[in-house]
C-alpha cells in the first residue's frame, strides 16, 4: 500500500507549510501581470498565501511578494489582491 504524498507549501505572508490545496497561488504571469490563481494551473511563477486578509497584510508588510517574483510589487496589485480574496471568501 503506497501513501499519497500531500504537495506543500509555504504562504509568504506567515511562512506556514501548509497543504497546496488550503492556500490560494498569486502568479506573476510570463507577460509581468501578478493575478490570483484559485484554480494553480497560470503559467508563470507562482507564490502562495494563505486564504486570509492577514496574511495578505503581512506579506504586503514584509515586502514578500516583491522577492518571491524578484520584481517590485506595486500597492496597486495588492489591493486588486485584497478585493478578489475578499470576493472569493464571500
């Protein structure tokens, strides 16, 4: 009997591994876009956060998804971030 190995990952905003499945991917695009990725299949470089408006403020703090894309995150996308998370959590 094999046991199925649980894909994880860790949210830039409270460095928790956590299941790939419970957190939501942000995907800076090969064209430089940076969307949110509720279904893990964009192509291009993908970071993960956790399903919450914390951790989003924490990473947007800490600056995280600048480095995990190596390029400058504007408040702009952030904001765009934090109302599609707001959406999706209803």
């Amino acid at each position: 009997m094999t046991v199925k190995k649980i894909p994880m990952r860790m949210c830039t905003g409270c460095h928790e591994m956590k299941p790939k499945k419970e957190l939501i991917r942000v995907v800076k695009t090969p064209e430089g876009e940076i969307k949110l990725d509720f279904t893990g299949k964009l192509n291009g470089r993908g970071a993960y956060i956790c399903n919450c408006a914390e951790c989003l403020k924490k990473a947007k703090k800490q600056n995280s998804l600048s480095r995990a894309f190596s390029m400058a995150v504007s408040a702009e996308v952030y904001d765009n971030l934090e109302k599609a998370l707001s959406e999706a959590n209803g």
